[in-house]
C-alpha cells in the first residue's frame, strides 16, 4: 500500500516521458498502460493483465473487485467514443478536483497532466492507500524497485540481440552452402565436356546442367533475397533495441545516483550532528568578547 504523497509523486515522475508496458511493447506509452503501471505501484494484483480496450478495463476492474465505484482520492476515468473506437483512459489524484493524469493523450505517447474529459465510467483504488506520510526508506524502496525492472529490462534487450545475430548468422551459412552448390555445378559441368564424346551426348548433358544451374541460379537468388530481406530488418530491430538499452542505462544512472543520495540523507538523519550544551554556548561567547 502506497501514502498519499507517494501517489502523487509516482505520477508526476511519469509526466513528460512515455511508460513502458511490461510483456507487451505494442502499448508502450498507450493509456492504458499509464493506469497499469499505477496499478503496479499501488500493488494491484496481475497489473498487466489484459483486460481489454480502454473503453472496458474499468468494467474488468470492477468486475474482478480490484477497484470500486465512484470516485475517491485516486480516481480512474473512461469514455468508451474516444480513442478511434478503442475508448479512452485517465486517471486523477488528490482531495477535491485533485490533479489529472493521462498518456497518449494531448500529446501522443508522452504522460501529461491537467486535462479531463466527459466520462461514462469510474472507479477507484483508494483501497491500496494507507494513511501517513512516506519515508526515505520507502522512497529508496520504490526507486531500487524501479531501478532493478530497468536493469532486467535491459538484460533481456541484449539477450534479443544476440538472438538476432545469431539468426542472421544462420542466414548467411544458408547462403553460403548455396554458393558451394553451384561452384560444384560448375566444376561438374566442366569435368563432363572434356570427357563425353558423343555430340548427342554432350547436347544432352548441357541441356540437363544448364537446367539444373537454372534450378541452382534461382535458389541462390531466392536465398540472397531471404538473407538481404532478414539482415535489414534485423538490423533495424537491433538498431531500436540499442537505442532502448541506451536509454534504459541512462534512467539507470540516474535512478542510482538519487538512491546514493537518499541513502546518504538517511545516514544524516540516523547520525544527527551533537547539539553544543548551554555551557558551551556561553563560554564561546566569553571568548569571543
């Protein structure tokens, strides 16, 4: 369970960047993806569970008793005629009017706040709120869990590139043995017009190499056409996921070096600097004057 402040914090962290969809990159930044991230952070059970289009999840959420009706401290909106027939989603925190959050919203795959909308459906979360105000130690928590889903993410990009590379190795093995095969056609086909004597012979054997170098020609080809296809759109997909890496590392980066100063304020807080005493304050000021 999450404080209040805690909410409203993870929410304005998210404003301004785009949010990953775990098991699932076709909604990245989508806005359903920004309620299930929410969810995660509240610890909703099965947060990335699909549940359907926007215009339905809060139907699924109530349904399965996750959420409840009416609106509350965070409240999740939708209007099913928004979104290209797919619905909308957003969400708002705070007491009163609050603050409203939504993604791919006022501005495509990006997390913004301060918009809202006509809605058909509502619920709440408010069940995973605990009263109090957060900690340190429960900030560092959040950001260590947050750093630790970036380090794995970024592990399991690199195992897709060396997926990638080694099936464009497989392409380029398939190409090459087709090449020997046509080398070994020709090699063939020399060897036969030094030995065959017989024009009829010779005709008919350069008939049925020609027809099989015909055979062997197109297979090339259609094997380079495969690899050329496969090593350019493999190299786009390893070209994106670098760059995802890039950018995963560098949240990293910047996530251990706020939980090297959240460690370090708490060290502060747990070794507080000795208080002079009275005695001392005013032999100081003696000597002093």
């Amino acid at each position: 369970m999450r404080t209040k402040q805690e909410v409203i914090d993870f929410l304005e962290s998210k404003v301004g960047g785009g949010v990953k969809c775990i098991g699932n990159s076709s909604l990245d930044s989508q806005c359903v993806t920004l309620i299930k991230s929410l969810m995660e952070f509240l610890g909703v059970p099965s947060p990335y569970k699909a549940r359907g289009h926007a215009k339905t999840a809060i139907s699924a959420y109530l349904n399965e008793g996750i959420a409840d009706p009416a609106t509350g401290f965070i409240s999740v909106f939708s209007n099913k005629d928004m979104g290209s027939g797919f619905g909308h989603i957003w969400c708002n925190a705070g007491e009163g009017d609050g603050i409203y959050y939504e993604s791919n919203g006022v501005k495509a795959l990006t997390v913004t706040k301060g918009k809202t909308y006509s809605f058909d459906s509502v619920c709440n979360f408010d069940k995973y709120i605990r009263d109090g105000e957060p900690t340190d130690n429960s900030m560092m928590e959040i950001k260590k869990t947050e750093f630790t889903r970036l380090i794995d993410e970024a592990n399991a990009k690199d195992t897709k590139i060396s997926e990638l590379t080694n099936d464009l190795e497989g392409e380029k093995s398939k190409t090459d043995e087709v090449r020997k095969e046509l080398n070994t056609f020709m090699e063939t086909l020399a060897s036969k017009l030094t030995v065959i004597t017989d024009k009829a012979e010779i005709i008919g054997a350069v008939e049925r190499l020609l027809s099989q170098e015909s055979e062997m020609t197109q297979k090339l080809v259609q094997a380079e056409k495969a690899y050329i296809s496969l090593e350019s759109d493999k190299k786009d997909e390893i070209g994106q996921l670098k760059k995802e890496i890039s950018e995963l590392r560098t949240t990293n980066e910047r996530q251990s070096k706020m939980i090297e100063k959240l460690e370090d304020r708490i060290d502060n807080i747990e070794e507080p600097t000795p208080t002079k005493t009275f005695l001392e304050i005013i032999r100081d000021l003696f000597k002093r004057s």
